[in-house]
C-alpha cells in the first residue's frame, strides 16, 4: 500500500508563482514544503522550484517546474464543487484572472493552464434525476453557459422557460 498518494502538477514553469495563486484562493489552504534546486547543470535551472507540497482545502498536492515537454490537457481537471451562485462567481473570477481562459459548461483554464471545473452542489442531482424535474432541459442549459448560472439551471429543471 502507498504511504502517500498525492497528485503532482508539473509545469513548463511558474510552478511556484501557480501554487501560491491556488493557496491563496481556496480556504483551509497552506504550503507544507517547497525544495528548490541547488545546483546548475540538470534539467531544470539553480533556484528553480524541485518540489511543492500544498495542500487545497486539506487535500495535498505536489507541484514542480519540468520544462518545455511539460503541458496540461483537459484529460484531467480539477473540480470545485461550490455551495451556491456566490461560490461559483468567485472561484470563476478567481481561477479567470490573469489570462485564464472561459471554456464551456463549467469548464476553465487558469493562467498557468491547468483545467478546472466550476460547478454548483446541485448540478448533479438536476442532470441524473428525471423524477425530481427535467434533466434533459437542465443539460440543454447547462450546454449553453460557460460559468454555470445556477438559478438559470433550476429554472429549465423545473419546467421553466429559459431564455
């Protein structure tokens, strides 16, 4: 068994600049180890960031600089599930700023790269429950957003028209 299982981020660069960004937005946040290289010679520059450990809202994370062969994709994302419309508006502003870039149904890529996606407690429950409302037409909402809109969502759950 692992002692540790943790998911690592590697970047081009800025890994260090990128993990002080994360840990400044989200609460119960903080840096636990940062381990510089020492030396000239390898891969990756003297005084450039070896390893981060970081921890998100209590859940850790490694990070570091790999150069030029190192990009993110949308094969993996982060996911911050938001308690209401609040949420959802800050964390997307957050994670938008500096040169992120808005993507469809929730989905964004912050200045660094990385995807994430923003999305209400209730999305869930609104596309897998028929019973509770109409699913189909929360997911035909949801289709049209970039930042979710969650009282956009309830109302074409609920049988509303949505514009």
């Amino acid at each position: 068994m692992a002692e540790t299982l943790r998911p690592c981020l590697t970047f081009k660069d800025r890994a260090e600049e990128a993990v002080k960004f994360y840990v400044s937005i989200f609460p119960n946040s903080k840096i636990t180890d940062i381990s510089r290289v020492e030396t000239d010679g390898g891969p990756i520059p003297k005084g450039k960031l070896l390893s981060a450990i970081f921890e998100l809202d209590g859940r850790e994370f490694r990070a570091f600089d790999g150069g030029e062969s190192f990009t993110f994709s949308e094969g993996i994302s982060l996911d911050v599930t938001c308690k209401n419309q609040e949420e959802v508006d800050r964390y997307w502003s957050k994670l938008t700023s500096g040169g992120g870039e808005e993507g469809p149904c929730g989905w964004l890529k912050d200045r660094f790269g990385v995807s994430w996606q923003v999305v209400p407690e209730q999305l869930g429950q609104m596309l897998s429950d028929p019973k509770g409302g109409n699913s189909e037409a929360a997911m035909n909402a949801m289709l049209k957003m970039k930042k979710i809109d969650i009282a956009t969502l309830e109302k074409a759950y609920k049988g509303s028209p949505v514009a």
